[in-house]
C-alpha cells in the first residue's frame, strides 16, 4: 500500500465520486476543485466533495457555470444522444471540466491539475490515455503552462481504493449517482458505487 503523499503545487479535480475521493486522498493535493456544470448530480457532489476536502484538509474551490442545455443523458436528464457510448455521456465532458478547472486554478501558483480518471473510463475517447497526453500538451502551451495528469488511468477504481489507502470513512463520503444530488440507486453510478463499497465494507 502506498502512503499518501503532499504535493503542494497540485490541484485536484474533485468531483466527489468514488475514483476521485480515492485520488484525493492518495496524492494529497493542495487545492479541490469542484464544477458545478448544470449536471442534474451537482449538489450531491458538491456536498461530498466539501466534506472530503474537510477532511484532507484542502483549500476547496467551487465553480458554477450552467451548460445544461449542451448535455445528454443521465447527467443532464434527458436522452442520451445515439453516439452515446454510456447512458451518462456528456459530449466533450472531460474537456470542459478541465478548461473550467484550468482558469480556476490560472494565476494561483498551482502547476499541475490531476484528474481521477481509471482503467475503465477508456470506453470513451475522453477517459483515455491519449487524449490526456493532448490537453496536457495543449494547456502546457498557454499561458500558465499548466500540466494536466491522470495518475490512476493504468488502474481500475478497485486497484485505485486498495493503493490509495483511503479509509472506509472517507470512501463513504462520495457520490455516485448521475441522476440526482441523493442515490438514485438505478444509474451506473449508484451501481458502481454500491459494489465496490460492499466489498470494501467486508473487508
């Protein structure tokens, strides 16, 4: 197990949920930042993101910019578009929340912005490797040569609980659910988030 470690120059984008709450905790970022972006989830995550940065004692800020009317799917509450490779899709979702993020943290002193993104967030083209590499080199050429990194990508959120360290009391804060700001209990959020908590429980 690895011991979590402080990196003061490092912002995380916390969104509350189980992969993220799990990163936070692992690499210890000076900075939380969360988006509110119009997402029908936003106060849930919202909520659960303030308590982890209580707890890890992070300085947390919070954005809210309204783009609703842009999304598709469970997040926005509507049906997903028919390119949808999941029922949650957002188009260029990571992308937004990564610029939104980015000029939060502008001017700040943070350097690097990390993303708690896995294994399994592959299946779309924004939760991969490559793209990754290419709004890292896209931020890292603007001003503030911010650096963007998805630490856990090579791991599943499983791998991601059990190397973090993270303690079932932390873990418990997150927020799954696409759907709503309380468990809906029927999304694949809720879904995830109800197996792997039950076999952390039982361990």
């Amino acid at each position: 197990m690895d011991s979590p470690h402080v990196i003061g120059d490092t912002a995380i984008l916390l969104s509350g949920g189980i992969d993220s709450t799990a990163l936070a905790y692992w690499q210890r970022p000076a900075v939380a930042v969360t988006i509110d972006y119009g997402q029908r989830s936003a106060e849930g995550e919202i909520r659960a993101a303030s308590e982890v940065a209580q707890e890890l004692s992070l300085q947390h800020l919070i954005v809210r910019i309204n783009c609703a009317s842009l999304g598709s799917g469970d997040l926005a509450g509507c049906p997903p578009s028919p390119t949808a490779p999941a029922s949650e899709w957002w188009p260029y979702r990571n992308q937004l929340l990564v610029t939104f993020a980015a000029m939060r943290v502008f001017g700040t002193g943070i350097k690097r912005l990390s993303v708690g993104a896995v294994r399994s967030d592959s299946f779309h083209l924004d939760g991969t490797k490559g793209f990754f590499e290419n709004i890292n080199a896209l931020l890292e050429n603007q001003e503030g040569g911010l650096r963007v990194e998805a630490p856990a990508l090579h791991l599943s959120s499983e791998e991601l609980v059990e190397t973090s360290g993270i303690p079932f009391s932390i873990l418990a804060w997150a927020h799954s659910c696409h759907k709503a700001s309380y468990a809906c209990g029927n999304c694949r959020g809720c879904n995830k988030y109800v197996s792997l908590m039950s076999r952390f429980w039982h361990e």
